[in-house]
C-alpha cells in the first residue's frame, strides 16, 4: 500500500505529484511511500537502491 509519495514524501492523495513523478524516473526515491520515513539512499555508477527501516530495500531496474 503506497500512500506516500517518494520523493515529497507528502499524502498522495493530497496534491498534485506529477512533478514528482517525472523527477522520480530520473532519481531515487527519498521516502518510503508505506510509511513516509526517509529512506538510506545509495547511488552507484549502475543505478541506486533504496532501504527503509521498516519495510526494507528497493532497487533500480537499469
């Protein structure tokens, strides 16, 4: 369940993200879209992985 956006880490349901949807094809996501905690970001010559606290590691497709 996603209801927090990646990047602004607002409700998704309260604004309009299309910015950062845009932004998020080009970036790692900053926030946990579960829980809105900040998430450990690292970014590597290949692509990026993500890890929240909570609900674990995430990783770009390239």
């Amino acid at each position: 369940m996603n209801d927090y956006c990646a990047r602004c880490g607002e409700l998704l349901g309260g604004g309009d993200h299309a910015g950062c949807v845009r932004a998020l094809a080009l970036e790692p996501p900053r926030y946990c879209p579960a829980c809105r905690r900040r998430m450990v970001v690292q970014v590597t010559p290949v692509g990026w992985s993500a890890r929240c606290s909570r609900h674990g590691s995430t990783h770009s497709t390239a």
